[in-house]
C-alpha cells in the first residue's frame, strides 16, 4: 500500500524532471519510510532531492535535504530501473547498503532521540516500600507518573509516603498494604482490591542483612528471617503476579540484588547465600518468561548508606559499627539505586537490562573498599 502511494506521488513529479515514471514502478522500490508519505510538505521537499540528482551524484540530493531541516528523522531510498540512484533525506541518509545489510541510523535519530520511554500510567507494586531503597523507588515512580501499590509491614510509613505524594499534586495513585510479604494476608488483599491483574512493573525489594557473625557463632534465628524476607517473600510475590503478565505478554519485574550475590565475603555467609539464591530465581525467571514479552532485571548494589536502614538494622541499631561501616568512603544513596529502578523501567519494550551491577566509585568488590 505504502509503496503503491509512494510510487503514485514520484509518477506526478516525475515528467517535471525529465525522467520517464516507468523507472518508478513498485517494484523497484528498494526501501522506503512511511514518514515519507507523512504530508505534502514533504514530498515536496523530497522533489527538490530529486531534481538535485538529476544526472548527478546522490551526494547532492544527501546536501539539499541536509539544508531542508524536514524533521523526519529516517530516510527514504529508491533504485529506477536506469540505474540512477535517488537519496531524499534530511540531515542523512538512514539506510542499509550492499556491504552492510544492517539499517544505519541518520544523524538525526542520534542527536533527537529520546532516550527512556514515559511510563506514566503503568502501576508498580513495590515491597519493602516503608524505607530505604523501596521508599526511594517509591518517589522516583510518583515523579514519573507511576501509579503505586506499596507493601510493608509498617503502615505509618507507608502512609507518609502517600500523604506526601498527594500534598505534591502528583497525578498518580497510592494503595497501601500493610503486611510481611510471607504471609497470606498480604495476597488475600492484592485479590480482595482486585490489583494483581493491574500490575504492570514489581520492584521485590523488602530484604534485610542480620548480623555479621562467623557461621559457627551466628544466630540461626538471623538465618531464617534473611532467607524468609529475601527469597521466600520476594518468590511468592513474583509468582503471584506473573499469571497476569504472561497473560498480557507484558510487565517489567525487578528484584533487588546485591554484590553480595555474586561475591561472598566473612560473616555474610546467609546474607549473601540468600541474594545467590535471588539472583538465580530471577536468572530462571528470565528463561522461562522472554518468549512472553516480560522482562527480568536485578539491579545489584554495593554499599548503599545514605537514605537506607540497611546497617541499622543488620547491627541491631548499634551506632558504632553503623558508622564504622560508612566510615570514610563515598557509599551509593538510596537516590541512586532508586534511579536505576527508574531507568530499567524506562527502557523500550524490546531492551532488558538483565542485570544491573552498580557500586561506590571506591569500591571495587565485597570488601574491596577504599577509605579515605
């Protein structure tokens, strides 16, 4: 159809040139954009390409459009049966050619593309929502227009989050559920507000680090509330939800990793045991759901301090060793982390960042940290 119209309008310009329109039967035309038909503008200014080359190079035609600043972005190139070859483009020539069968960007893509879709409009349930890394991502969707449904078990948290997403004006919903992600209660109210078929993006975020003790002198009852919050939680509300999303051949879900997952250090034994754990689910997720249009990401931080209850809550709200962890070094923020979040999430449909590994400048693995 496209080519059809397209041969029809050169057919009209043809005779103004000197050519003969047979050259322009539809089948010779080797690639076209639709924007080319977009209007007579256009075609117009593709007309003075073609005049450009009558009995010349296409490097004149490629110098004409560059001076028309048409604004279309992709290019449009036909073979006539004479042999001479017609270029119409703006800023450049977008194409394919004999030794590389690849499509070319025009310069113009390069210097006006928008780089991360809008997502506004999208719901995203978010675990561990109260604080931290969850809070911060919580935000950073509100500003993007992200509808929310945030999970945790301190409900006063949550509800400041959302007060202050509404005393900002943003267009956007908040739903709070209160709960442990282990327990039934939370799913029994994702089915009871009818949410679980809205979900477009899940962040599994709720986690924790308890202690730092060497495996014969930790605490067991530590190891059972890392491996239920970090991989039991974040399992069951990713299978909850994903039902729908193979469904609609759509979603993003996002799990939080850690460095952790990929080098263990001392005294992290169970902590980074539970992110291995996390980072393999998600790995076999990916598997079993790219053929479904769902992508599967893991943003794995370092050492994150500012803006986080990670430490406070690994040491039990021990001050010292809370600062000594940060001590002298330039630790990610919440902020950061949250960004990446954002940004997985912004990517076009066909783009999956699988893993996202990002760290302090000054650290360099587990316990390659520089201190100042």
């Amino acid at each position: 159809m496209l080519k059809s119209k397209l041969c029809a309008v050169m057919r009209q310009w043809i005779p103004r040139v000197g050519t003969a329109s047979s050259a322009f039967a539809p089948g010779s035309v080797a690639r076209f954009s639709a924007n080319a038909l977009a209007t007579k503008q256009h075609c117009d200014m593709r007309l003075e390409a073609t005049r450009a080359t009558s009995g010349k190079s296409t490097a004149n035609a490629a110098a004409v459009c560059s001076s028309m600043r048409s604004g279309i972005a992709a290019a449009i190139a036909l073979t006539c049966g004479f042999g001479m070859s017609i270029a119409c483009c703006d800023a450049a020539v977008s194409t394919a050619s004999d030794d590389n069968p690849v499509r070319q960007h025009a310069y113009d893509e390069l210097f006006e593309a928008q780089y991360g879709n809008k997502v506004a409009g999208q719901t995203a349930l978010i675990t561990g929502a109260s604080a931290g890394i969850g809070k911060a991502t919580a935000c950073a969707f509100a500003a993007a227009g992200i509808n929310l449904v945030l999970v945790a078990r301190r409900e006063d948290k949550l509800l400041e989050i959302k007060a202050e997403v509404e005393r900002r004006g943003l267009p956007v919903s908040v739903t709070c559920i209160a709960g442990d992600c282990c327990a039934d209660a939370v799913y029994d109210k994702l089915r009871e507000l009818k949410l679980i078929d809205k979900i477009d993006i899940v962040v599994a975020n709720a986690g924790c680090a308890l202690g730092k003790d060497a495996i014969e002198n930790a605490n067991v009852d530590d190891w059972r509330g890392m491996m239920d919050v970090n991989c039991m939680g974040t399992f069951r509300m990713i299978r909850e939800v994903l039902p729908s999303m193979v469904a609609r051949k759509a979603g993003t879900i996002i799990a939080t990793g850690s460095i952790a997952g990929i080098e263990p250090y001392e005294g992290g034994s169970v902590y980074c045991a539970s992110k291995f754990a996390t980072h393999a689910f998600m790995k076999a997720l990916r598997y079993e759901t790219y053929a479904h249009g769902i992508r599967v990401a893991v943003v794995a931080p370092g050492a994150v301090g500012e803006g986080t209850e990670f430490s406070k809550v690994r040491f039990k709200g021990d001050a010292d060793k809370v600062v000594k962890t940060y001590d002298r070094m330039k630790e990610l923020k919440a902020t950061d982390v949250a960004a990446q979040m954002l940004w997985v999430v912004k990517q076009p449909a066909h783009v999956c960042l699988d893993m996202v590994l990002m760290l302090p400048t000054c650290q360099a693995g587990s316990t390659r940290i520089h201190r100042s």
